[in-house]
C-alpha cells in the first residue's frame, strides 16, 4: 500500500550567482516557499486535536502580527475550519520570503515540526535580475518554460549544481508530503564572476538608448573591451519594440551584418603589408564618383575631390579611393587579399563564451556569389557580413600593438565564496601585421578623428581618439538598398597614445533617418 502511495522526488538545487567584475550581482535565485496544512497529520489528530487546540490561539496572533492582512479572529477561524473538515492539503501562504519563513518556523504549533503540526514549507528558487535590462541579453535568463541564453546558458552545467532526491507521500487531492529522514540534499551551483564592469555597462547602456530613442533607431548595439586584456566590460544591445519601446530582445553584437566603412581597416592593412601602397601614395578620387565593370562605386559624401593621398582617403572615409587601390592591387590575384582576411580572423568566429555567435559571410573566388565586382565593394565593407565584436577584436589588435585577444567573459568560477577556477587573456594572433604598418594604421586612425570624418565629434575630448566611422546602406530580407536604411558605426580606441578601452557601436536606423552617418 504505502508503495503505491510513495515516490522518489527529484529536489532542484539552488542556482549560482552571476556577478559582476566589481562584486555586484546580476543574476541571483531568491528562495521563496508555498506553505500548506495536512490537517489529518498523525500528531495533529492525537487525543481528539488537544495540540492542535492548546496552540491555536497563540499561533493566530503570531500569524495576523507577522502578515498583517487579517485579524487573529480570522486566522482562528480559517484554521478551525480546515481542523474541522480534515483538509489534507490546505493551500495556507504562497510565495513567502525566507526571512518569513525563519520567522514562521519559531511560531507555536509550527516549531513542534511537521509531523506534530501538519505545517509543511515547499521550498523553490526564483531567479532575479536585479539590474533589470543590464546587460540582460548577456546575463541571459533562466525560466522553466523559455530557452537559456547567454551566459545562462553558456555555464548552465556549472551554475545549475546537482539535484537532490527526497521520499513524498501522496495524500488526498493529489498533493505531496515529504517523509522525514528519506531525503539527499540538493548541491548548490558554483557562482561566476563576469568581466563585466556595472558603472562602465549603465554609461555605455545609457549612451546607446538616448541616441536610439533621439533618431527612433530600429536597432543597436554598443561593446565596451579592455585593450590589454580582451576582457569584455560592457555590452549593450537593443532592440525597438512595435509599441515603440526598447529593449534587449536580441544580441546583435554577435550577428553579422554589412560592416560599411569600419571594414576600410582591413584593406588599409593588405595594401600596407603587401607594400601596395604607403600614406602618401597619391590617389584619384574623382569627385566621389567611379565607374567599374558596368557598376558605379559613390563615396557618401559629395565632396568633390580629385587627388589626394592614401592617408587623406581614408580620413575622407572614401569608398572610391578604397575600391580603386583593392581593385588596382588584388584583382588579378584575389586570393591575396582573401588571405589577409583569414588571418585577420575575418572569416572565423571570435571563440566569445556566449552561445549563439554567429558565422561571418565571406564569398571566396571562384563560388557562384564571386563576381568582377566583389574585391572593390568588399574593400569598403559591402557583399560581406561580419559581427560587431569581430569588427572590435580586430581594432583591439591594433590598439594593442598588433596582438589580437580573445575576448571574454568570464573571470572565474566560485564555490561558497572560494575561487576554484581562474580565467586568464588569452592570445589568438600573437601580431596581426608589421610595427611599420601598425604606426600608419594609427596615424590614420587618429587623422579620422583629428582631420577626418570624425573630426567634430571629438573636438573637444579631453583625451585622444583613434577611430572609424562607418555608414552603410542596408538591405534586408524586407527591404531593399534603395530603401534607405543606412547602418551607422564607429570603432575606435582610447586614449589614443596609451589604449585602454576599444568600443565599436552599430546602429540600424528607421528608414529616411534624420541622422545616418556614423559619425554623427
């Protein structure tokens, strides 16, 4: 009989904690208990109810002093009533705090034990964001019915811990009631620490939404990383909702899309290296406008210059000075510049400890999408897609003197406060190209904020920028080039004679957008 009544049940270990950098917790399981009464237990029904009824009085008062939402008299009278009726599973207090339960568990009746009072704590863990929309689309969720993301997911085996089990006897109305002694203790999941950093997430966080609500962007994304270290501090990602809102519905900052002017770096690199080119080599812009192979290549702006040298075009943000040098220089032999984007690690994914970092598209010479035209658009970063953090790690490389980090996000991994497994910087590319091409790389990169495109967004920074603006016009499954929708970007590095922070910023924005070039 009793075995037909009895179960093994599994009991859900507490979750770990998530935690920033500087010690603030981003993701936290708070335990809450649903309290119910077995008033037919063995102890409670002793000599005619005597406990039950030498307690009542003073368990009332306890009760309606510590929730405050009825009078002593009602809690007597709600109690007497399931006595009377012999209610096995009487639903009493639903999602209670622990500091309510401590409390609970001292009151008459209730401290004799379940047994002698029929009171029975179910304990469960509610997981708790604390800094709500923070880095929330990283942090990740852990809810019973909706999938894990982020770093939820990425380290689900470690911060989940191990099940306990428990022996429960089924009573009347289907309800359960755990049977003392029978019982193996859940183990708590381990606790990781993030490399993110609070303060440096809410400015970047905060950045991002004024300038996304101020041009009713559709959607964005801004990365923070230390340059010595690739330690990821801050990532932000929204996304505008149908009511108009925002929100970190999707991590953009991990899928590809068409980089624009940002990509400029990676030609200026393979000319650089190949000794194609140097910053004085002159170059014909002509007025903005060149046509190629029955195609025409625009700059963005009309600024209707002819010659100018290398360094002047890349300021200039010239996509026809870049198509001419990459068509001049690699379309005889487009594998070339194919390799540079291989070990530019272009063409490859960045390793981030999230899931779901999604593949660049590259098109190789010689497959179907190849075409006359591929080597100039790709030199100005159209026909290809790569994600934000690509675009970040590989100027972190130049900001970090041409060593190319893995960037990260998680620093260690903590039992009950003791660190038991560290993360350290690891390096990909050990030098991404020549010291002689990386000192040009950063002339130009600073020219873009000094003399360049960038010029009047840094003009009164307190500190030196070395940077690029990008605009792209975008297409999509849903629209066309001709739409309109430019994708507006910028990565860069600060200060710019002694890098410690590299920051890319991707913004999609509506349609015929009051603002459209990343450098505003």
């Amino acid at each position: 009989s009793d075995s037909l009544h009895q179960k093994i049940e599994e009991v859900q270990a507490e979750r770990g904690t998530i935690y920033s950098e500087d010690g603030q917790m981003l993701s936290t399981s708070i335990p809450q208990f649903d309290v119910y009464i077995d008033f037919g237990a063995d102890g409670l029904q002793e000599q005619n109810g005597k406990r039950f009824r030498d307690n009542i009085d003073s368990l009332s008062d306890c009760l309606s002093i510590l929730f405050k939402d009825k009078s002593s008299n009602e809690y007597k009278q709600i109690l007497q009533q399931g006595f009377n009726e012999g209610d096995r599973h009487f639903e009493f207090k639903k999602n209670i705090s622990f500091r309510t339960y401590q409390q609970l568990k001292s009151f008459p009746l209730i401290r004799l034990g379940k047994n002698k009072s029929g009171f029975i704590m179910d304990d469960k863990t509610t997981r708790l964001n604390p800094y709500k929309l923070l880095a929330y689309r990283t942090i990740g969720l852990d809810r019973d019915n909706a999938q894990k993301i982020g770093l939820e997911q990425t380290y689900d085996s470690l911060l989940k811990g191990r099940s306990g089990r428990r022996l429960v006897r089924y009573i009347a109305g289907g309800a359960s009631i755990p049977i003392e002694d029978y019982e193996i203790e859940p183990e708590t999941g381990k606790d990781i620490v993030t490399t993110l950093d609070v303060f440096i997430q809410e400015v970047t966080e905060n950045a991002l939404m004024k300038m996304m609500v101020s041009n009713e962007a559709t959607n964005g994304c801004a990365i923070v990383m230390e340059t010595k270290s690739g330690k990821i501090k801050a990532i932000a990602n929204l996304g505008r909702t149908e009511s108009g809102n925002y929100t970190e519905n999707f991590n953009y900052a991990i899928n590809p899309s068409e980089p624009g002017s940002t990509f400029k770096l990676v030609t200026m690199i393979s000319l650089l290296e190949d000794k194609k080119i140097n910053l004085n080599s002159i170059v014909n812009l002509q007025g903005g406008k060149w046509d190629i192979n029955g195609k025409t290549v625009f700059d963005s702006e009309q600024h209707g210059r002819n010659e100018v040298t290398v360094k002047q075009a890349f300021e200039l943000s010239s996509n026809v000075g870049m198509a001419k040098m990459a068509y001049a220089n690699y379309n005889s032999n487009p594998s070339l510049f194919i390799n540079h984007l291989h070990s530019l690690r272009m063409d490859t994914l960045t390793g981030i400890d999230i899931t779901g970092e999604r593949k660049p598209v590259i098109h190789m010479p010689g497959t179907k999408l190849w075409s006359a035209i591929s080597i100039p658009w790709m030199s100005f970063g159209y026909g290809i897609a790569v994600s934000p953090l690509q675009t970040l790690v590989l100027y972190n490389a130049v900001a970090n003197n041409g060593k190319m980090m893995k960037p990260y996000l998680l620093n260690a991994v903590k039992d009950e406060g003791a660190v038991i497994k560290e993360f350290t910087p690891t390096v990909i590319n050990e030098k991404i190209c020549s010291d002689n091409t990386l000192q040009q790389l950063k002339v130009c990169l600073e020219g873009v904020c000094t003399d360049g495109t960038a010029k009047y967004l840094f003009k009164n920074s307190q500190y030196k920028v070395a940077g690029k603006t990008g605009t792209a016009k975008v297409s999509d499954g849903n629209s066309s080039y001709e739409d309109k929708i430019y994708q507006s970007s910028f990565a860069g590095f600060f200060p710019a004679d002694n890098p410690q922070y590299t920051i890319v910023v991707v913004i999609k924005n509506k349609a015929h957008a009051t603002k459209v070039y990343g450098a505003e």
